[in-house]
C-alpha cells in the first residue's frame, strides 16, 4: 500500500491521541465520513490501524498498531504507546481529544 501525506498525518494523530472515533478522524483530515471510512478500511487492510466496536450504533474507534508504528518511526520518529485494549476512561479520552481537535482546527495556519 502507497501510504499518502494525509496516512501518514492520520497515523501521527492516532499514535499521539491513543484512540480516535470515525467522525474525529474525518473532521481533522477528510472533510467528509464517507472519505474517512474507505481510507480507513485501506489502513485497516493493511495492519497500520485497529478498529474497537463498541456497539452496533456507535462510530468505530481507531488505534495504531505495531505495524504503523513502526512505518511512523522510519519517518517522524514517533514512539507512543500501543493500545492493547480500550480504555476505560474511553469517553473522557475521546472529550479532551475533540476539545484538541476542535484547537488545532481553529488555530490559523
């Protein structure tokens, strides 16, 4: 898979944010769900990210596996840590990562 620049920004967030819904990660990148769901289906093919349902009627959750790690390393030396399972405080953690969304999208270039 040819990973883009939008990949790799992707990657970084989720390296960085631990765990990211759908709608987060389409906000930040894609403008549209629609967008951000069949790139992220590619990702998921290829093992650079992980997908958490929660329910049926809830948005996917997203994390970065071993895989996207290390094709981050090569490139933006990132070394976060890699969810094993969904945190518990998963609620809170997705509220500061949109509060972090919502700043970086406001702050001018």
């Amino acid at each position: 898979m040819r990973l883009t620049e939008r990949d790799r920004w992707s990657l970084e967030a989720l390296a960085k944010m631990r765990f990211l819904a759908t709608g987060q990660i389409a906000r930040l990148f894609f403008g549209s769900t629609w967008g951000a769901n069949k790139r992220l289906r590619r990702l998921f093919d290829a093992g650079l990210v992980r997908v958490w349902l929660r329910s049926l009627a809830a948005e996917n959750v997203y994390s970065i596996t071993r895989v996207g790690v290390r094709v981050l390393d090569a490139d933006a030396g990132v070394g976060e840590s890699i969810p094993r399972g969904l945190d518990g405080n998963l609620k809170h953690l997705l509220a500061i990562n949109d509060v972090r969304i919502s700043l970086a999208l406001g702050v001018p270039a």
